[in-house]
C-alpha cells in the first residue's frame, strides 16, 4: 500500500487514486495530489507505478499526474476578488533588511515553477521592492471592473511600486496605509490561484492589522536571520500573529553562513543557530536555511529569482526546498487541521 508521508493515509482512501483503467495487461490511472508543487510527487508517482506493476497480470502501467490545491479562503464569497485564492500566505519578519522580499519573490517563483498558480502582493506601502525584484509591468487590462494584475512567468504581482514614480515617495499616514493595502488585495482580479503571498513591510502596525482584519490569513511565514538582534522583533511579530489568531506556520532563516566557493566549507558570519532555536520554541517547522550567496542579490538586480535563474546554486535549492515544504504544510492543515502542525512536525524533523 502507498502511503502519503504528509496526511499519514494510503493514496486509496485518501481519494488520490482516480479514472482505473484496465485494457488486458495495460492499466492506467490518475494520481490526484494536494498541491502542484507536492515534494513527494517523484516518489509517489514511482511508488504507485511499482506497487500496479507488481499487481498479477499488469504488463504496463501509466500514471497521470494531476493536483487540485486543497484550501480556500473561510468566508470569503466566491464572487469576491480573492474568491479563488485557496491560501493566503503572508511573508514577514518584524525587522528589515533580513531577506524577506527575496524570500517571498522566490517561495513564489518556486511553487509557480512546481505547477501551482500563484500571486504576489507587495504590501510594503512605504518601501515597495517587488517590482524591481521581478521586473513586473503596470496593470493595463481590466475584468468585470477590477484590474487584471501583471504577471512574469505566470505570477500574478500587485506593488505600490506600479502606481508612484520611482524617486517618489508614498507620503501617506496610518488610516491611508490601511486603505492602499485593502486596495492592493481586493480590487485586482486574482483569479484561481493556489497561493496568493503578501510581501509584509518590517514592524508590527498598520499594515499587519490590516490583513488580519480585511482577509482571512492561512498563515504566516517568518523570514529571520540568525543573531539575536533580528530575534528580538520576530518574536513581536510572533505575539502580535498570535493576537490576531492568524497561525505561524514555519520559520525561514537567511544569511545562514556564508559558503566558500573554493572551500565549500559554511561560514557563520552572523552566528548560527538561531532560526532553529526559534522554530523550536514556537513548535514550527524551520523550513530552510538559505546561505548568504552572491547568486541570491544578482538575482534581485537581473529580476531574474535565483530559483529560476540558478537553480542549482546552494540558496535556490534552500528557497526551493521551502516552497516545497510550506505546499505540504498547507495541504495538511486544509486536510485536517485541528492536527496539521503536529502531523507535520513528525513529517518534517526526519527531513
């Protein structure tokens, strides 16, 4: 019996197996997974095949690979701009400068890459970088009164950025704060998307209030790295999510050391240990740790993400990896989610 390493069933009674088809020895079927960008698809998918191909009397076996993102957004009426969003996900951190944008901008691009439909907000109203991260355009089309966001390689992306020229600043106080924010995830026509990310500014305010209250948050991703002095505000951040019911679903720790090209040897420039030890402490997963690599920032500056543009280097099979693991992560927790951290918690320390 094939079993799925996330959701602890066999594939059977998990409604994964569909379409039986036997002609003589010839058998197909469809595998249905949770997600797109499934991590164990390769392995299911052989696990499958192998366990019908050892069947008596199978002289062939065809598996066609299929996913339907399993979620959607409590309380939101289908007719809504974020109707067909299954997951929204946001990306913070409590403190600038420590990655989270490139971090968001590559969790996107690789679960884009895995098959998933995924949209990006950029919600840092005052500092917005996820159109020079991207090189996306201006919205320039419109669909039954909302505008139809830009996409790059098939991601979605909405950012101040698009609407203030570059060199302007966007002088606006709390209350408006609020409302462009409101603006940027509920007038754009998102469509049918499994993952929309929310790229959060640094702190906790305005912005963060603003979400919990005008959307109903899967989660949030914490972007941290490794010294104190970046702990110290993500754990602020840990308590005002905590105070807004809206689940912390795993920690990402960046500039993880830095790797010697010539050595391969990682060094911990800014200390270690520490996103762990805070995975450890809110019981989350750690879902990577990304290294300090030059691939990472020329990335940002070609609006090219390292996941895509160098999918081999060291960080972008870090980032590549967490895409991976949050997918799993929220295909538990739509699956049974009165049990899905500590199912997954079991799942992912053996990773």
């Amino acid at each position: 019996m094939v079993h799925d390493p996330d959701l602890h069933g066999d594939v059977v009674s998990l409604g994964f197996i569909r379409d039986v088809r036997v002609d003589g020895p010839a058998v197909s079927f469809e595998l249905r997974l949770t997600t797109p960008a499934c991590p164990a698809r390769e392995s299911l998918t052989e696990a499958c095949r192998v366990a019908v191909a050892a069947l008596p009397g199978v002289g062939s076996v065809d598996v066609r690979v299929t996913a339907r993102t399993v979620g959607g957004l409590a309380g939101v009426d289908p007719a809504d701009a974020l109707g067909g969003v299954k997951h929204l996900v946001a990306v913070a951190s409590g403190k600038g400068g420590v990655g989270k944008s490139t971090v968001a901008v590559n969790l996107a691009w690789a679960l884009q890459a895995a098959g998933a439909r995924v949209g990006l907000v950029d919600a840092d109203v005052h500092g917005p970088s996820l159109q020079h991260l991207t090189g996306a355009g201006v919205p320039t089309e419109q669909r039954e009164g909302r505008s139809l966001p830009p996409e790059v390689d098939g991601v979605a992306v909405v950012s101040m950025a698009m609407f203030v020229p570059r060199a302007q600043p966007a002088l606006l106080r709390g209350p408006r704060v609020s409302a462009v924010v409101q603006q940027l995830l509920t007038s754009f026509a998102w469509g049918e998307r499994d993952y929309l990310l929310v790229d959060c500014p640094p702190g906790t305010g305005d912005v963060h209030l603003t979400l919990a209250q005008v959307a109903p948050l899967t989660g949030v991703v914490l972007v941290t790295t490794p010294q104190e002095t970046a702990l110290l505000d993500v754990r602020k951040a840990v308590t005002m999510y905590r105070q807004l019911d809206v689940p912390i679903l795993g920690v990402v720790e960046t500039m993880a050391g830095f790797l010697c090209p010539s050595c391969d040897v990682l060094h911990p420039i800014f200390g270690e240990g520490g996103g762990q030890a805070l995975a450890d402490e809110l019981g989350v997963p750690l879902l990577a740790r990304v290294p300090l690599d030059p691939a990472v920032a020329a990335g940002g500056e070609r609006a090219r993400p390292v996941v895509v543009g160098e999918p081999d280097a060291a960080s972008a099979r870090a980032l590549a990896h967490a895409a991976g693991r949050l997918a799993a992560l929220l295909s538990v927790r739509a699956a049974s989610p009165g049990e899905a951290l500590d199912s997954f918690r079991l799942v992912w320390r053996r990773g």
